[in-house]
C-alpha cells in the first residue's frame, strides 16, 4: 500500500478521514460500556490532524521531510490492533517518512 505518487497519497489520506468518520459513528451508536468508547478522543484528534494535512496536500503546502513522522504518528499508539485505520496510517506516515518513490 505504498503510494507512488502525491495523488496516491492524498487518497490515502482522504480515505483515512472517510474512515474516522465511519469510526465516529460507530462509537457515537456503541453501548458506552462497549470497548469502543475508547477510541472517541483519539479519533478525534486523528481527525482534526488529518483534515489539515490533507488541506496542505491539496492546496500544495505540503512538504514531506525524510526521515520525521507526521504529527498524527505518536495517536497511532491510541489505537488497538483491532481497529483497520491503524494500519491505513501506519502505510500514510511511512510513505511521508521514506518519501514517494516517483
């Protein structure tokens, strides 16, 4: 899943927002005592972080620097190994990190 291309990761991204918000819902519809209470807070900062990184994709503001995790990174370790996304941001943050390979 590593994008080829700025376009690609820009998807990528777009979808990661498509999927916390899919992620909202399911914990705003959740039993409170149901385990994925626990994400509320971290999806919402993944959110808020997601949707300005993919502002600065779009808008050409983004510069990746090799090497350096994305902000978003360090909420990465909030999320349990059940939940899909992880592994979408895991993909979003090393294609920043090794840079696009055209």
């Amino acid at each position: 899943m590593h994008p080829q291309s700025l376009d690609e990761l820009i998807d990528l991204v777009h979808e990661a927002i498509y999927e916390i918000d899919e992620m909202k819902v399911t914990v705003e519809d959740s039993d409170p005592e149901d385990d994925w209470e626990r994400y509320r807070d971290v999806l919402e900062r993944l959110d808020g972080v997601l949707r300005d990184l993919y502002a600065d994709m779009a808008e050409g503001r983004y510069r990746a620097v090799a090497g350096m995790d994305l902000p978003f990174a360090p909420l990465i370790q909030g999320l349990g190994d059940e939940v899909p996304l992880k592994a979408l941001l895991k993909a979003i943050n090393e294609a920043h990190r090794s840079g696009l390979q055209t």
